[in-house]
C-alpha cells in the first residue's frame, strides 16, 4: 500500500528500507552529511517540503527529507501493513 510522506509526495511502504529522524542526529554529523552529499550527487534526494525536516525516509531508489516526524510514519505504514 500506499505512505503518505509529506507535501504531495505518496510511496510504497514495501519499499520503505529505513527511517531516520533527524531530530536525533547532530547536525555536524559528518556521516549523515556525507550520505546526504553522496545522494544529492546521484540525484536521488527528494526535499518532501520546505517545512523543518524531521526525518530521513530511505526507500530502495531514493531518499526523502520529510517534516513527518518517524512515530508518525511508522504508524501509518503499520496501518496500511494491517489493511492490505
């Protein structure tokens, strides 16, 4: 089924690999900086919105910087796991 994400963005949740939230990592983290550089320079960074991130939502084709906090994605994608 379906995860709304933020802003219009809409994904799969079976493609969901990993949320992060963001509100947990430093921002003078160099790791998650340098994931986020290396994903910019692909082209496969998605900023859901211009609303304050709050996670880091993971599929397996791209990354989206969200302003959905991670409890609340983790609630909708176990309820769409429940109504499919």
């Amino acid at each position: 089924m379906f995860v709304h994400i933020g802003g219009e963005y809409t994904i799969l949740s079976k493609s969901v690999i990993a949320l992060i939230n963001l509100e947990t990592v430093p921002a003078s983290s160099s790791d998650m900086n340098a994931f986020l550089k290396r994903k910019e320079d692909e082209n496969i960074l998605e900023y859901v919105s211009e609303e304050i991130p709050r996670s880091l939502v993971i599929t397996d084709d791209r990354a989206y910087v969200s302003p959905i906090s991670v409890s609340t994605l983790c609630k909708r994608i176990r309820s769409e796991d429940f109504t499919s």
